[in-house]
C-alpha cells in the first residue's frame, strides 16, 4: 500500500518548479542555506543546475531531470561528463530526477560512485522523487513553501505518519536483514569472508544517507544515527584491514595473498578489532530493531 506521502504529493509539471524544489531539498540534506539555482534558462549549465557547499566545505553539485516516466544510465553518464568540466571542481554530484525509484539503476551508480572514489573523481548518487518527498514531508515550511496547504494536508497526522514510519521500518528490514548482520557478527575474521555481504553494507550506505528525515518519529531519527555509524565503521575498516583474495576475488581476507599464505601478528590484530567491530554492528543492529517495534508497534 503506497504512504499517504506517495499518493498525495504530485511531481510538478514544469522544469523550473522541480528544480526550486530539489534545491530545497538540497538544503534540508545538507543543513545548509547555501544551496541556489545556476544559471537562468536558456544559457549554458554544465551539467549542473543547482549548486552549494556543505558544512564541510565540499562543492556539491545537483543535474535535475523531471522525468516522471523514468531516466536511464545514458542519460545520467551523460550528465557526469558533462559536470566533469564545470568549476569550480565538484566534490559530490547528485542527479535529482522525479522518477519512480530503480533499484538496477541505483546500484549501477553506486558501483559507478566507488570507481570514481578510487579514481579521486566526484562521487556520485542518483535521487528518486522518492527521496525528495523524504525530504520535504519532514519540513512543513517546506511543504507550504512548494505545495501550499494542499502539501500540509498530504503530511497529514499522526496516524498517518505512523504508517509511513512503519513502511520505512519494513524498508529498513529489508535494506539490511537479520541474516546479513549476522553474517558478520558470526565470522572470524582470520579466515576469508564472501565479498558479496560487504556490497550489501555498501548499498545500505548510499540509500539511506538521508535515513535520518525519513521516519517522523524523532526517537527513531536520533537512534538511527547510530546503526547507520556503526555500518559505515565496520564498512570502513573492511576496506582498510582487508584485501580481495582468491582466482576469482570474491572473497576478501586480512591477509594479503601476494606477501602470505597465512596471517601474521597484525593481521591477527585486524582480524580481532574486525571481530569487534561486527559484534557491535550486531548488537546497535539488534537494539533498534527493538527500539522500532517497540515505539512503532506497542
């Protein structure tokens, strides 16, 4: 069954309205003012049609493409060669587009944003009308500002909010299973571990980056910060204690097959900190999902 929000919130007819709104949305993300409109329409954008920085500092750059019937790779390459001669440099570039989301497409980027991290290039995302909506049905002025009342209405009660942050929980199940956290929990880390699982982590990641507006609950928004630090920690740390290992390097280990064949002191030391690490995942893991049902269903 779609949320109240999905069903009530219409993607805008013209080019100039969606772009006001992903603009918004880009300074709800990112906690920021500094996000605006590039150019006027007709004259040369480079590939980017809304730009800010961060709290970091980072130059971050957004394509819009209202596409409600659907966007594909070619267009979204496109794009990034495109925004590759924009300057300033770009940090993280992120095409906004108010198609239904795509989970091939969404993965396809991700993969594309991990090559272009290794290739110290701008990382990028793909964000669905979806995830735009996640971002404007947290902020009423938002929603006044873009939709007027009839955008109060579509956040509608409590009721109503309960039923999506159960949606979202389902969501959450399903992004990153009981079993896959314990796949991790449960190794020992001085033997090779599947590399597929840590794609999963990977994927978790990149789609619920903006997780912490998308449950109306703010307990759960709090909490959820972190579940989402300890993924990306143990995330992390995989990806500097470890290497891929075997012919088909599907597996990855904390020793390095060109130098050993078997672990040596600090490889035991990366293995018992990855150990840890996981138990922790698990533990945060299992605590908000208590944490869900509880406030979500009691």
């Amino acid at each position: 069954m779609p949320s109240p929000i999905e069903t009530f919130l219409p993607v805008p007819e013209g080019f100039q309205a969606f772009e006001k709104i992903v603009c918004t949305c880009a300074n709800l993300r990112w906690h920021t003012k500094d996000f605006r409109l590039h150019a006027r329409a007709g004259q040369e954008q480079i590939g980017v049609d809304v730009y800010g920085r961060d709290k970091d500092d980072r130059f971050i750059a957004y394509q819009c493409k209202n596409m409600p019937d659907g966007i594909t790779m070619a267009i979204i390459l496109d794009e990034i060669q495109k925004a590759e001669a924009f300057e300033p440099a770009i940090k993280h570039y992120c095409i906004a587009t108010s198609a239904k989301k795509n989970g091939p497409i969404e993965r396809q980027v991700l993969l594309l944003s991990d090559e272009r991290k290794e290739q110290r290039k701008f990382t990028v995302e793909v964000l669905f009308w979806a995830d735009l909506q996640d971002l404007l049905c947290n902020s009423p002025d938002a929603l006044r500002k873009h939709y007027g009342g009839f955008g109060l209405e579509a956040l509608g009660g409590p009721d109503a909010r309960l039923v999506k942050d159960r949606a979202r929980f389902d969501e959450l199940q399903a992004a990153l299973p009981h079993t896959l956290v314990l796949q991790f929990a449960e190794h020992d880390f001085r033997h090779p571990f599947p590399y597929k699982p840590v794609t999963r982590l990977h994927e978790f990641l990149h789609g619920w980056r903006t997780i912490a507006t998308a449950f109306y609950d703010e307990t759960l928004r709090e909490a959820f910060s972190g579940l989402y630090n300890a993924c990306d920690t143990l995330s992390e740390e995989l990806g500097d204690r470890t290497s891929l290992y075997g012919k088909a390097a599907d597996r990855i280990w904390v020793v390095h097959e060109q130098f050993r064949d078997r672990p040596n002191a600090d490889d035991l030391a990366d293995a018992a900190e990855l150990d840890k690490l996981a138990a922790q995942f698990a533990r945060v893991y299992e605590d908000y999902l208590t944490l869900c049902r509880t406030t979500l269903y009691s």
